[in-house]
C-alpha cells in the first residue's frame, strides 16, 4: 500500500511531504498574511472556491472567509473544512457581493476553466476596496506551448472526438498580464518546472520544494503554473 503524507502540515493523505501542486495554497496564504499585518481585520473573498482548500492553509485569526462557487456539493465540503460564509452562484453571470467589499479576492484555477475570464476579473475589480489586491492562480504557458494548445489541440480534438477538455483558456506572462491590466501587478512566481511525485520521490525533500519556488521566482515563465498577486489601482 503506497504511503501516504500530511502535505506541508496541512494537507492530509497527500502522495508527499511537499507536493508541488498544493504550493499554491501555501504561497497564497503567505500573501493573506502579509496583507494582515496591515488591516486589523481583514475581509476575503475566495471565487470559485471549490471544496474549500485554501482556508486550511491561509487560518482564520482576523480574516472574514467568504466564498462563492457554483457546485452545491463543493460548498458542502467547503463548510466543513472553516467558517466559510458561501453563496451558490454562476460567477460568470456575476459575482452577488456589493462592490468595494473585499480586501482580498482570490481567483485560484478558475479562470482557465472560464470562455470569458476578463468578465470575472472585472467583477472581482468591482467588489474590491480601494487597493485591495487580488491573487490570480492560473496554469502556464509559453508563446509555444501556448501556440500549440490554442491552435493544434482543438484540431486533433476534433479529429478524434475528443470529449470537452476543462481548460478551454490558456494563459503566457504576456496574456495574464494584459488581463489584470487595470490593477499594479506586485508579485509573479511560479511553483514546478515538473512535477516529481511518482517515479523520483523528489517531493518529499524540502531542498527540492526550496528549489523549484526559487526557480518560479526567477522564471515563472518556465513553470507550470503561477500566482500573480495584483492591486486595485
């Protein structure tokens, strides 16, 4: 029977001690509490929070979790893992908040699963407070990696009946960018040029997991994803 971790001591039943895939949430919650050290309280909204992940890594001391998605069973596994206040809802018909409510929003993997994510950033701009930031987690791609999957992977899907793919949008530096254009971009960092759970164990060594956050700092480009934390200007 393959032996199974706690992740970075959050994370329970993981395939190793510092899965790469989950440096995401750690690297959010680093940004969550940085931007507490400036508000006495602080009010977070999680877009398309899914099952709820990001409250195990990001605490609760001083923040007001809020969270949207519109998977009924998520949100019922997002209210069991903290005090989440969740509302079922579309986002792409947009997000029921009032605008200027927020000091953080997150958009963790969303937007790749969305036709039109400038339309939920927009939103996400709009129920923040003035210089609240967003934290925009999205896979990554190269101008050629991206080529492929823009131009060549829709044909062979069609060539070969190829069921719906879930990323229907794909993200370069250059295209992230241009959608947050109306916020200041503070920070971009990726977290795995690969991923090494299953042949090397590589990822239940720390220097590893040291390693491949100092590589997304320098060439979030090269990685397979990345956070970009923005603020609303």
């Amino acid at each position: 029977m393959k032996k199974r971790y706690c992740a970075f001591g959050v994370q329970e039943n993981s395939n190793c001690k510092y899965e790469l895939r989950l440096a995401r949430y750690v690297d959010i919650a680093r940004t969550i509490r940085e931007e507490q050290k400036k508000k006495d309280h602080l009010y977070l909204l999680d877009i398309g929070c899914g099952v709820g992940r990001l409250i195990q890594y990001g605490g609760t001391k001083e923040i007001e979790w809020f969270g949207v998605d519109f998977n009924p069973k998520d949100l019922i596994c997002a209210s069991r893992r903290g005090p989440y206040r969740l509302v079922q809802n579309n986002i792409c018909e947009g997000i029921p908040f009032h605008s200027g409510q927020f000091d953080v929003a997150i958009l963790s993997h969303v937007l790749e699963h969305l036709y039109d994510p400038q339309k939920v950033v927009e939103e996400a701009k709009r129920v923040l407070k003035s210089k609240g930031i967003i934290v925009v987690g999205v896979p990554m791609h190269t101008w050629f990696t991206y080529w492929v999957q823009k131009h060549i992977v829709p044909l062979f899907d069609r060539l070969t009946r190829h069921p719906h793919r879930s990323h229907v949008f794909h993200f370069t530096i250059a295209s992230l960018k241009k959608m947050l254009k109306d916020f200041e971009i503070e920070d971009i960092r990726g977290f795995r040029l690969f991923s090494a759970s299953k042949v090397l164990p590589l990822e239940n060594y720390y220097f590893f997991y040291r390693l491949s956050t100092w590589w997304g700092r320098h060439f979030p480009q090269l990685t397979a994803e990345v956070n970009c934390t923005a603020r609303k200007s």
